[in-house]
C-alpha cells in the first residue's frame, strides 16, 4: 500500500486554490524574524494550558505577548492584569474574544492555541491564512479531515506550526528513537502508550443558560453544540465528543505521538485500528471511555497498542509513559532494556539525539525567527499523523457494540500479544477496581480499515466510520475545504 508522503500528501487530493480569508493586504507567507526584532505572539484560551502558554512566552527574551484571547471576560480581564503585574507594566496585552481581530494586525507575528480541541484545527487554519506562525496544543485535530486541512494551509503558506507535544523536545527520546530506527534492540514489533491518570466524573447537569460573563457562541464556536450546561465549561468538554476527544487524545495524545515516533520512518497512518472499553463507576453525563485498549496496525505489520485507565482504587497504578516490544522478545520498559528471556534489566545509556534547543517554547521561537517549519519540535506532519492514530482508535470505540464485562470480550484474532495486554487491563478492572460481571459491559469497536494515502475508510463498516471523519460545524466556524484553503 502506498503512503501519504510529506511532499505527495496534497497530490491525493483536489488541488488547493481560493484566496485566504485575510486577503486584504496580510502576507500570506510565514516570514522569518530577526534575531534582534521583538516577536509579537496572541494567546487564545487563559484557563489551563493557557496559562502555561503565558507562562513559556514570558520566559523567552524579545517575546512580547500582544494579545490575549477568551470567550469569557472575567477569565479574560484577569489574564490582562496578571499579565501586567507579571512583567511589572511592561507588557500590556490587548484583551480580546475573537481571534480574527487580532490577525488583522499585520504586525502580528505567531498565534498560541490553547483553546478546547474542537477550536484547535480553524483557529490553525485562520493563522496560516493570515501569515502566521502558529503554535497549537495537543490534539492540533478534534477530527481526521480537519487535521488533513491544517496539514495543506501549513504547506500553503509556508508558516511555522509546532504541535503541543513538548516529548517532541527532549533529546533523550530522540536519542532513543534513533537508536531503535538504527536496530540497536533489533526489529521494533510493538510501540505502546500509557494514558493511566486519575480522573473523576463530572455528574449530571441540565441544560440552562450559559453565564453572563460566556460568550457562548464564540465558545463553542465551530462545535455543533444547541445547549449550554454547566459541567461542560472550562474543563469536562474533554469527555464530549462535540468538542473533546477523551483521554486518548488528551494526555494520550503525548503518548500516542511518542508510540508512533518509534516506528519506522516512512510510516504515516495505520491501515486498521480498533478499540474496546468503557466508562465504568462513574454513572455521569461524559460521553468518552475512562477505560480502553486500543490497537492499531501499520501496512509494514508494526503495531501500535494503548491503554488508557482513569478509575481510582486502592493502589492505583499511575502510567504516563511508554513501553517499546521488539520481535525477538526483548523489551524497554522505564529505560531499562531486557533481553530476550531474561529478568536483568539494562539500564539504558544512549547519547541524545536530534531536536531543535530550546525546549518547546524556546525551539517554537527559534523556527519563527528563522522562517523554517522544519525546524519545529513536532511540525504539522508528526501532528497530523499521532492524532488520526488516536482518532481512528476512538472512531472504532464509537462504532463499538456493548458485549458483556468478561475476558472474552476482546477479538483479536491470533493477535496474542494483543490478548496479553487486554488481559492486564481486565484484571486491574475486575480485581481492582471492583467492577461487577453482571450488569456491567465492554463497548466493543469493529476493526476499521484505513487507507493511508488517500485517509479514506475502506472495507467493511466503510460508510459509517466515513461519517465520524469529519464533524459538522456551526454557521460562521466552518472549517474550510481543501479546495478553499
């Protein structure tokens, strides 16, 4: 099966024509700043990762964050006046609700998402179209195609775009990643991620008014949400899929980007993935699983697997991190490498390698003074790639069937590696977490079949995984065609 190459990928496609939305005299190419030049950067969305955002900007020299950006003004006039105390008045970021008004101002040089996930690929968009280099958190996609269009308005418009997965800048695993690429532990069979974090349910609210100080509309933006209820905003839009992606491709997206980093280099998407699990103990309003495995297949037979495990109980086991299988049954587990057969482990000692310095903020910097995408930490590609990986692994989940809580439930055919680790997820469920065999079920996704080169679903339940690649969008927050980008 062919691939979906970096230079290839808008070939498969219609080709890209129509002016940008900021025709009006914006450069449309991400230029380079000087060294001695002040860099001037918007931040959209204040709650969370936002403030991180502020944070990392402030510590780079010659940044000056101009704009501060958020739907809901109380958030929006702390922010201002945090930030001016911060810097004791010598920065004074305008404060704003809408992005659009600030890439008006052509002296505007990057945007910094941090928005909700279902803002994350137009806000994208809009900043390339109007010249601007734009970092965006983790996933840069709430949906395949979305991200399939982030991809061709970067190559468009030539801006730098560095995707929130700050792993993408630590030398250590790219130091390890080399060492696998060049076959140092032999041929990579499995590349599995943990997303194994305490979470809690969110409750049950019915709709009602948003509060005065929301702009609902511009909140929720391109997301096709009727009503507002209160355990939707600021934090649990995570566990809707109008605008969340749940855990695997939330913290899991930092797991699932280093997993596929692993593989071998030529690899873009899988060509099949699949996933089980569920929202156990809870009994909440959340949509998306606290607990999965899922798997997915790449057309050279590597595999990626997953877990995500949300459900507190005594001696919970927290794991955010990543595990490497290699085909002559030795493995990397905490960066002590085991042999084939043996119980020794060895600690790991690997020189670094490749990463732009500067750690996430700093190298996003760095490309934007020099003009070069290629230089980000995690560019448009690598994002494009880790989040369809999680995509197509929740799509599946979405597909799924409900089958009774058992260890019978998972279908992995000869798969016995997969059925190993399924095994382990059971157990924890059932002996420590404490969930019942009756009256309690796994959701069960198909297999979905995938075509890298064209991101089409292929096969059997084709038509409809097809309907899950793209959400629908508001009136006004419609994400663009290929062919209008």
């Amino acid at each position: 099966m062919s691939h979906l190459s970096r230079r290839s990928f808008l070939q498969t496609s219609s080709a890209v024509a129509g002016a940008s939305l900021f025709a009006s005299g914006v450069s449309v190419f991400g230029n380079p700043v000087g060294a001695n030049d002040r860099l001037r950067i918007a931040v959209a969305g204040l709650n969370g990762r936002g403030r991180s955002h502020i944070a990392g900007w402030l510590e780079q020299p010659n940044v000056e964050i101009a704009y501060v950006i958020d739907p809901d003004e109380d958030v929006l006039n702390k922010t201002v006046k945090d930030i001016g105390k911060q810097t004791e008045g010598k920065m004074t970021p305008k404060g704003l609700s809408d992005l659009r008004k600030a890439l008006e101002d052509k002296n505007l040089d990057a945007v910094s998402i941090a928005t909700p996930n279902h803002w994350h690929s137009l806000m994208t968009i809009w900043a390339a179209q109007a010249g601007k280099h734009v970092y965006v958190e983790k996933p840069m996609s709430h949906d395949v195609a979305e991200g399939r269009i982030a991809v061709a308005a970067q190559e468009k418009y030539g801006v730098v775009v560095q995707h929130g997965t700050q792993r993408r800048s630590d030398a250590s695993i790219a130091g390890l990643h080399e060492a696998i690429d060049a076959g140092k532990f032999g041929k990579l069979k499995i590349s599995y991620g943990y997303c194994c974090k305490t979470r809690d349910g969110i409750g049950m609210k019915s709709p009602s008014d948003p509060p005065a100080n929301l702009d609902w509309n511009l909140w929720r933006g391109p997301a096709d949400f009727d009503q507002y209820h209160a355990n939707l905003v600021h934090y649990n839009w995570h566990w809707f899929w109008k605008s969340g992606n749940g855990d695997l491709n939330n913290q899991g997206t930092h797991q699932l980007d280093v997993a596929r980093w692993a593989l071998d280099k030529d690899l873009t998407h899988p060509v099949r993935a699949m996933a089980l699990g569920g929202r156990f103990q809870w009994n909440d309003q959340g949509e998306t699983p606290n607990t999965m495995f899922g798997i997915a297949e790449y057309p050279n037979g590597q595999y990626v697997f997953f877990n995500v495990r949300n459900v507190n109980y005594k001696g919970y086991q927290h794991q955010v991190e990543n595990e490497y299988y290699f085909e002559d049954g030795g493995k990397i587990i905490r960066d002590v490498y085991y042999p084939k057969g043996s119980d020794q482990g060895e600690e790991l000692s690997l020189p670094p390698g490749k990463v732009t310095p500067g750690g996430n903020w700093g190298s996003f910097i760095a490309a934007c003074r020099a003009g070069d995408p290629s230089m980000a930490n995690g560019n448009v590609y690598d994002a494009h790639y880790g989040c369809v990986l999680g995509h197509l692994m929740n799509n599946s989940y979405r597909l799924g069937r409900e089958v009774p809580f058992s260890a019978k439930a998972g279908s992995f055919g000869d798969n016995a590696d997969a059925h190993e680790h399924f095994m382990k997820l059971h157990e924890i469920m059932s002996e420590g977490v404490g969930v019942p065999k009756d009256g309690n079920y796994y959701t069960v996704g198909p297999w979905l079949t995938f075509d890298p080169s064209t991101e089409t679903m292929v096969g059997d339940h084709a038509e409809e995984a097809t309907v899950l690649l793209k959400d629908n969008n508001r009136d006004g927050f419609k994400v663009p065609t290929l062919a209008d980008v």
